[in-house]
C-alpha cells in the first residue's frame, strides 16, 4: 500500500500539466471558431449593404450613406459602396471589412454586389 500512496501523491498534479499543455490549443481552435463567425456575419452584413445602398441609389439617393447605415456601426467605417449606372439599373458593390481578432490573420474584405432598376 505505501507504494500505492506515494504514487497518487506524485499523479495528482499530472493532470494540471496536461491540461496546461492543452490550453493554449483549446484557446487557438477557440479564436478560430470566433473568426469564422465573424467573416460569415460580416459577409451577411456586405450583402445587406448591397442590397440598401442598390435601392438607394435607384431612388436617386446617396448608396454610400445607405450602406453604412445598413452595417452594424463598428464595420460602417470599414464599408465603401462604389455605384455604376447602366441602362435602366444601378449596380452597387459593397465591400466590407472584415476584422481579425487572432493576430497575424489578414482577410480580404467581404464583396456583395446588388442590382436594381431605376426609378424613373
């Protein structure tokens, strides 16, 4: 039995060790799973942009103040909606932004593009 003793006295932190060891992994998939939410919200918010800065501008309106205001507020500074005209029918392209919360990861911005006739 002393044998048995001493060795759960020595386990008992080996657990602790393992687990610090795997936090930093736990963490790392944690932020990734966090980015990948916010590049799908941040696409979800390009297309909403488009599709307001789109109708906008077949109205004769400013696009660009009708995307910003279509995004959340923290990513309005981070859209641009350049607008073409062709025919009967405005195209907007909205690109938005996209923020890394995981240091060293850089992403293209989210690009949407809406058509809409024009109102005449």
């Amino acid at each position: 039995m002393p044998y048995s003793r001493g060795r759960r006295a020595r386990d008992r932190g080996q657990v602790a060790i393992e687990y610090l060891g795997f936090l930093p992994i736990l963490v790392v998939v944690g932020m990734a799973v966090v980015q990948l939410g916010l590049i799908a919200y941040t696409a979800q918010q390009a297309g909403t942009a488009a599709r307001a800065g789109a109708r906008s501008a077949s109205l004769q309106e400013s696009a660009q103040a009708a995307c910003a205001a279509a995004v959340s507020s923290w990513l309005a500074d981070g859209t641009d909606c350049p607008q073409s005209y062709g025919g009967d029918e405005v195209t907007v392209t909205a690109t938005v932004e996209i923020p890394s919360i995981v240091p060293g990861w850089d992403f293209d911005p989210a690009r949407k593009t809406a058509t809409m006739p024009l109102d005449h």
